[in-house]
C-alpha cells in the first residue's frame, strides 16, 4: 500500500522509465521462455549442451536490462530530490528508501516478465497465431508439458536481479537530497592508475599469446581481463583529458572544460566503458554475421542487440541527464554575471570532443582485441 501511495505520484518521466523498464524485462523474458521451448522441443534424450548455450545467448539480454534498472534506480533521488526530501520528512530511512527504489524496480521487471509469459501461453495454446503452420511450436515447446516449477523460477530471475542491481546501485549518499551541483575534483589514486594500465596490458598480451598458440579460451579470458581493465581506465582517461586540457595557461572555456570534465569523470566513467565495450563487441559481432556462412536463423541475434543497445544508450542518456541538471547549477552564476554564450557553448563543445576521443579509444581497444579473440 505504501508502494501505490508513493506511485500516485509519478509524473510522465517516471510512467515512462517504468514502461520502458517491463517492456525491456518482457523481451528477456521472451528469450528466456524461448530457451526453455527449445529445450523441450529437442526432448529429453538430448544432450544439455545446447540448452546451455541457448541461455547463454540470453544473458547479454538479462545484463542489459540489470544495468538499465540500477542505472534509472540510482538516477532518481538525484533527478527528484523534492520527491526524496518529502519521503525522507514523512520518516522514511536511508535503507528503506533504497528498498523502495529496489521494488519499484523489481515490479517493472516483474510485470514485463508477466506478460512475455501471459504472450508465451496464448502463442502455446494458439490463442493468438503470429506465424501461419506452427512455425512456432519448435521454439514454445509445443511437444512437450511446461515445467510450471521451472517456467516460475527461470522468470523469477529477471525481477530478483533488477531489483538487487537497483538496491546495490543506490548509495546511502544518493538519497540525501543534494543541490544538483558538480561533484568535488577528486584525483585517481596511484592504485586505480596502477590498474588501468596493467590489466589492459595484461590482458593484452594473453590475447596475443592465444592467437599465437589458437588457444579459444584463453583468448576469451584474456579479452575479459582487458575489458575489466578498460572499464577502470576510461575514469582516469576523462580525468586526464580534463587535465590536458587545462594545462597551461588556457582561456575561459578551455579552463571550464578540463575542470568540468575532471569534476565529471567517475559519474561519467561508467556509462561511458559501458558504451564503448557494447558498442565494440557488436560492431565486431556485427561484421563477422555478416561474413559468417553459418548465420543464426530468425531476427535472434538482431532482436538481442538493439535491446542491449536501447539499455546501454538509455543508461547513459539517464547520466547525461543528470549532469546537464549539475552544469545547469554550476553555470547560473556565470549566466547571472553577464557571461557570454559563446563561452558557455565552447565549453561544452571542448568537454565533449574530449569524452568522444576517450571513447573512441577505449571501444577501439576492445574492439581490436574482440577481432583478435573471434579470429582464433
């Protein structure tokens, strides 16, 4: 009751991330119940390998949409302080709060699951015909009886896992209401630049040493390591990015551009690792299904990749959304001492051409290495 207090008060933004959250959980959970019907179709006697790798195929999906949910869960008390403030006034503590963005989370992901299996059954019964022939009952499992212990448990995993991405992804210092501003400078420990650049190395040159040896996973390994690598890296690359173009003696925009890109690089990292890896690793996929003679059949791989690109653009668009409302509180100083736009835009500009370049060279490292991998 709590919950269908709190949601009397959503306005359009928060209708809309709560749909668009079921409709990316009822997609996995389409491919998931897919799975499940190809599994059955092929019977009992089949080895469990390809039902293994039919879930497999599932899980760049589930990631996905895990970290679309965590990313809009966290993104809320910061987009909605005034929402924040009242709940936090009517005595709602800092760990109920984040269990309460949690559920609002896990029920979007529960509804979507619901209804890729209310879908499931029409389809299954032929309530509702989408392909003429029964091209279908090979992928709902037609021939045989659905597991309901099973089914449960296999949905079950996509709102348990929203949920707990959204209550992780929440700090106890996002639900104190703030005043949009930027962040403090904070310098990357000797540790992190450590780390950024020995596991690409390492990682690297693992890739290297498989390719040479026609070593599959340790090329697979190696990729992982370099990745977890890139993703620490690219932080610590806005930060000097935003340093470089600061250094000397540089004008007003330059200077407002390397210190907002400073102030902005551990909100800004993330998302931004996570573009450049996903963007990489499915231009790479991309090229070899199109070279490949054994191609998939159906719109599988096509369907799974534009969901991960939709929550992977709609993760970073949410943080972009964030730090326009920051840089909105940073410039109004400047705009009420008569600064000129130009600047303003130049700024900007500069900050943005900067964060490109970082990207560019992260998703062309992963990418390369991706090649490399894929090629063995």
């Amino acid at each position: 009751m709590f919950y269908l207090r709190v949601a009397r008060g959503y306005r359009a933004l928060d209708l809309l991330r709560w749909t668009l959250t079921a409709t990316a959980s009822a997609a996995v959970a389409a491919l998931l119940l897919r799975a499940l019907g190809r599994a059955m179709s092929a019977g009992a006697p089949s080895p469990a390998g390809p039902g293994v790798d039919r879930l497999l195929w599932c899980l760049p999906a589930l990631a996905a949409v895990t970290y679309l949910a965590a990313a809009w869960a966290r993104a809320l008390p910061l987009q909605q302080p005034e929402r924040v403030a009242g709940l936090v006034a009517a005595g709602v503590g800092p760990v109920r709060l984040r269990l309460l963005l949690a559920g609002e989370m896990a029920l979007a992901c529960a509804f979507g699951a619901l209804l890729a299996l209310v879908g499931f059954l029409l389809l299954r019964g032929h309530v509702v015909e989408l392909m003429p022939d029964g091209k279908l009952d090979a992928a709902l499992g037609v021939s045989g009886t659905l597991p309901v212990a099973g089914t449960l448990t296999l949905l079950a995993v996509v709102p348990l896992l929203g949920g707990a991405a959204a209550a992780a992804a929440v700090r106890p210092t996002d639900v104190i209401p703030v005043d949009g501003s930027d962040e403090p400078q904070r310098r990357p420990s000797l540790l992190r630049i450590a780390m950024a650049a020995a596991l690409p190395a390492a990682g690297t040159l693992v890739v290297v040493t498989a390719v040479r040896v026609n070593g599959a996973e340790a090329g697979a390994v190696g990729w992982v390591i370099a990745v977890v690598g890139i993703a620490v890296a690219v932080p610590v690359l806005l930060y000097g990015a935003g340093q470089a173009l600061a250094w000397g003696r540089p004008r007003a925009a330059r200077l407002m551009a390397g210190r907002g890109l400073q102030a902005q690089a551990w909100r800004l990292g993330t998302p931004l690792a996570v573009l450049s890896v996903a963007g990489a690793v499915g231009v790479v996929a991309a090229l070899r299904y199109a070279s490949s003679a054994h191609r998939p059949e159906g719109p599988l791989p096509l369907i799974e990749a534009g969901l991960v690109a939709l929550c992977v653009i709609g993760a970073l668009i949410t943080r972009l959304a964030e730090l326009a409302g920051a840089h909105r509180a940073a410039y109004a100083p400047l705009r009420r001492m008569g600064a000129p736009t130009s600047m303003l835009q130049g700024s900007v500009a500069l900050r943005t051409g900067a964060a490109g370049l970082v990207v560019l060279a992260a998703g062309s490292g992963a990418g390369l290495l991706a090649a490399a991998v894929l090629n063995i």
